[in-house]
C-alpha cells in the first residue's frame, strides 16, 4: 500500500540564492533554503551542500504522482526557458518523484506515465527526472 507520494520541481545553485531564482523564474516557490544555512544533527556538517528551491504540487500526499506532476508543470508552464538558461549556466534542476510503501493485503502495483509534452518541458530545462521508492515494511 503506499502511504506516501509527492513531486516537486527543485532547482539547486552554488551561485544564486533563492530569492534570486525566484526573481529569475519568475514563480514563487513552496519552500527554499540557502546554502549551509544549518547543521546536520548526526553529522554537524553545513547544509544544505548548495541553494535550494523546491515547488510542490500542493495537492495531497493521496493525489496520484501523475496528477501532482501535471500539476507542478502546469505552475511553471511560463519559466521553463528561463529554468533552462539557468541550468545551461550550471545550476541543476530535478523533478523529485517520492513514494513510500507499506507492504499490506491490499498493495497493488502502482505505474506512472511520463507523457511527451512533460519529458519535453523537462528536456527544454535542462531538467533531470528523479522518481525515489521507499518500503517502509
């Protein structure tokens, strides 16, 4: 069964913070954070490595991945020329696709369709897709 699902769409710098990707984007992110902006607990080390910039769906953990992937696309149908000149520049962008399982009676296999159109916008951002599975049996 799977107990978890997310997307969002996270660009990450060494060069522009944050607010500067907003204003380059030209959308407002779900959340950011800048580079070492806090210590890992266990490891003490600055993180995180390099900027952060992450859009989320903004739909339920329960919504399918397709539909949370329509819908972070759908909120930077605007920026995707712009995203890839800031990657062309080496800044990287990734579209995160999460998903926790629970082993149980009724799992059921679960797929996820990339249609051209969306693999076209993320080949136009220079944008690398990164679709992550946990089973938490």
């Amino acid at each position: 069964m799977i107990v978890e699902q997310q997307v969002y769409f996270m660009i990450q710098s060494d060069e522009y913070d944050p607010e500067q990707i907003t204003r380059y984007v030209g959308v407002e992110p779900t959340r950011s954070e800048a580079k070492e902006s806090r210590r890992g607990r266990k490891s003490g080390r600055l993180l995180p490595p390099r900027h952060e910039w992450m859009l989320d769906s903004g739909l339920a953990e329960t919504t399918s991945l397709g539909e949370q992937t329509e819908a972070v696309m759908n909120q930077l149908a605007g920026a995707w020329d712009r995203i890839g000149e800031l990657t062309a520049g080496g800044t990287t962008a990734t579209l995160v696709m999460l998903r926790s399982f629970e082993p149980g009676e009724h799992s059921n296999p679960r797929g996820l369709i990339l249609d051209a159109e969306a693999i076209s916008f993320l080949h136009k951002a220079g944008a690398d897709l990164w679709i992550d599975e946990y089973d938490l049996s």
